[in-house]
C-alpha cells in the first residue's frame, strides 16, 4: 500500500520547477508608479519648460529679513506658506539700526559682511567689560568695581579683533602644561616677586614654571589636597565638581585634575592683572569673576565643594550674603573649605598683623552664619575647616536659629542678579512629586 501511493505521487520536472514568475515585480513597479503620478498631481502637476523656480530661487535668495518686510511664498495650489525667518538675534543696537535702514536692499542683495581691523598691541590682554582703568569709576563698597562693567556707549566699544600677544606660542598640551607655560602667553613677572616665597610661579628662561605652591600650602598643594582628604571623601566618586574662589594661579584646581575632581578656579582682575590667564595657559578651567554684589554666574546646586585658601573674602559681613551664595552653588551634602584668616588664628594671629580678639571675633561670626544655614562643622584640624551643607531641611525648619526660607526667588537665575539684603533668605530644596 505504501509503495503504490508513492507510485501515484506528482513530479514536476526541474525546469518547470526553476522557471522565474514576474507577476510580484509587476506589481510592485506599478504600485510605485502610481504613488509618483498621485503625488505629482497632488503638488501641481508637472512643470512646463515655461514655469518660473519658485522655489529654488526662493531658497537661494533668500535675505535675512524680518518676517513683516519678507514676502509669503505661494504654492501652485495657491495654499500661502510663512518664510522662515533668519534675522539675527543678538546684534547689537548699532547693528540694529543699520540693518533697519537697509532692509529693502538687503532683500534682493547678497548678505553684508563686515570686517574688523586688528586692535593696537597694547589690547593683546583686552578683556571685554573688565577695564581696570574704567572700573575705577565705580563703587569701592562691597567691591562693586571688581565686577563686570561693559561700555555703556558706543564710542567706548571696540571693533577690533584683539591681537595675541608678541611672541605667542601654541600652549603646552596637558599634562605638561600643569607645571610649565610660554613666557611670551602671559607676560607678566609681578607674582614672581611679590609670591616669591610663596612659590607660585617662577620665570624660567622663555618659560613660566608652576612649582605648585600656595599661600596656605607652603609644601605644594598635592599635599594640601591630601590634608583635606582626611577631612572630605574625595576618593569616592561623591565629589566630581567643585569651586575654587580667589583661585590665584589655580595650583588646587590643577592638582585636583588627577583625582578625577573638576574644579572651576575664578579669581577677580586685580593688581596682578589677570591671574586667570596663568589658569588658562596651564589648561585649568577658570573665569574672571568676584563675590561682590551680583550672584555667582552658575545655577544652583551645581559644585559638589568650594574652596577658599586665603581668598580674603569678608564671609561674616553683610548678613553672611557671601556665604549664602555659597550654599545657592553647593549641592546638598556638598563641603565648604576654608583654610586662613581666621582659621588657626592662635598660630597665625602676629604674621597676619591682627589681634587675636579680632580674628577670634571674625571666626565666631563666621560660625554663626553657617549655623543660621543649618551648616555642620565636620572639623577644623590645622589650617583647614570644613563645613558640609545639610542633604535636607527638616531639621531646619524646625529651627529657631536657622533662617527664612525663600521660595519666590529663582535659585537659578544668575547672570546679573543683584544680592541685595532681601535676598539674605535660605534656598528650599525642590519638592519631588512620586506618583
């Protein structure tokens, strides 16, 4: 039985098995036809050799007009489409007026180009809205003058291209550039004399050597960094940012780098003109900046520490406003550290040519400010104390000590936000909503 149904089975020749069939390409090449022709009709139909570009000629003349002056691209069908609009929106107010009178040309022309003359020698080391000169106009209180001031009119603006200095040379790469820098970058000897012995910076040759020393760590700040880290866990992981203020050369934030720290060093223009240029050329990340009487340009709760080594900085003064700016930064659980006056004033109290009744006074001021923040003192040992902001605010709330909570202010916002005695409040921590 088995071997007569397998006798009656059917076998199709090979060549009938291997023979192609075209019926699916068929369809599919028609399928794609007739998407393209619907398409087509859908858009206008197809273009005579007699029709204009549109738009092709719209897209590659288009001008940077304000949308009100430009005019809307029609369609074939007649639908009207807005054009997109690729007016600048930073230009300054000069820039403004002048585009506003050439408006109807600029239209139909190719875009303005302008160019700058190189500035005179003398503005190698220009930085815009930090004159020394002009800054002097302004308030000494609460070092006003130290802060940010750009020229009001336009007659004191520059349009020049500031110029490198003579004999610039391109940086040394990392990590060589830690401890060396061209001479000819940053021209300068003043540090050289006058922090001779404390072992900032010395000139060698063609080069700036940066021996790693500090006015509070006279055996290098490696081992300043390794006195903190017995104080703050900086092996971790929980510590990636921090905040070095009056950086000077930026040795601590240069030293942190190999710990896997990122430090951002600002320290203000001063008599030793820009110490921030030495950062830069050693490939330390800083700014030109001050505490004085704006915030800090940083949002809240962005630095897992701050630094200050004899920065000089009045922390006690104005309501401890200085200090509250430190806590806007600082994350919670984050460290403030803070080594000379007023710290180890016993020690230190005749070389810093002031009483122990006034540094002792400054001190206890300073505590006072921290603990109204609801700050814990983790330690002082030596020339270093530090402090560690709380991870939240329920027991400070339930303080009578602490300080008012302000929840109308934005934390955030910093770019030229005046610290004024109403803003002497305390940041809340945001509420978090689990659903």
């Amino acid at each position: 039985m088995g071997v007569r149904s397998a006798a009656t089975k059917l076998h199709i020749p090979p060549s009938a098995a291997r023979r192609p069939t075209f019926l699916p390409f068929v369809a599919v090449l028609l399928l794609c036809s007739a998407s393209y022709l619907i398409g087509v009709w859908q858009h206008g139909g197809f273009a005579t050799p007699s029709d204009k570009p549109a738009a092709v000629s719209t897209a590659t003349a288009v001008a940077c007009t304000n949308v009100a002056a430009a005019p809307k691209r029609r369609t074939r069908s007649g639908a009207s489409s807005p054009s997109l609009d690729f007016s600048a929106r930073h230009a300054a107010a000069a820039d403004d007026a002048l585009d506003a009178s050439t408006a109807t040309a600029a239209s139909s022309a190719a875009p303005r180009r302008s160019s700058y003359p190189a500035c005179p020698a003398r503005y190698s080391e220009y930085t815009p809205c930090e004159d020394v000169e002009r800054s002097l106009r302004f308030p000494r209180d609460r070092l006003v003058y130290r802060e940010r001031h750009c020229p009001a009119s336009e007659r004191e603006r520059l349009r020049c291209l500031v110029p490198a200095p003579p004999g610039y040379r391109t940086p040394f790469p990392w990590p060589a550039s830690r401890d060396v820098a061209w001479f000819a970058n940053a021209p300068h000897k003043e540090l050289t004399v006058e922090k001779a012995v404390q072992n900032w910076i010395r000139v060698d040759g063609d080069r700036l050597r940066f021996p790693g020393g500090g006015t509070m760590f006279p055996n290098g700040a490696d081992a300043y960094i390794d006195d903190i880290a017995k104080l703050v866990p900086l092996h971790d992981g929980s510590i990636r940012t921090a905040l070095d203020t009056g950086c000077g050369v930026a040795s601590w934030g240069a030293y942190l780098l190999s710990r896997d720290i990122l430090a951002m060093s600002f320290a203000p223009r001063d008599s030793h003109e820009a110490q921030v240029q030495f950062a830069l050329e050693r490939g330390v990340p800083a700014m030109i900046g001050v505490l004085a009487s704006n915030r800090l340009t940083y949002p809240a709760r962005a630095f897992d520490m701050a630094h200050c080594s004899r920065c000089l900085i009045p922390w006690q003064l104005y309501d401890g406003l200085y200090l509250i700016e430190v806590d806007r930064v600082l994350r919670p659980g984050g460290y403030w550290i803070l080594s000379g006056p007023p710290i180890n004033w016993n020690k230190y109290w005749k070389g810093w040519e002031r009483t122990k009744e006034d540094l002792n006074a400054e001190q206890q001021a300073i505590e006072a400010v921290a603990r109204s923040l609801c700050w814990t003192k983790v330690k002082e040992a030596g020339d270093i104390a530090v402090w560690q902001k709380p991870y939240n605010h329920a027991g400070c709330k339930a303080s009578k000590s602490s300080r008012p909570f302000c929840s109308r202010k934005n934390p955030d916002a910093a770019w030229l936000v005046p610290g004024t005695p109403h803003t002497h409040l305390m940041y809340p921590y945001r509420t978090i909503e689990l659903n």
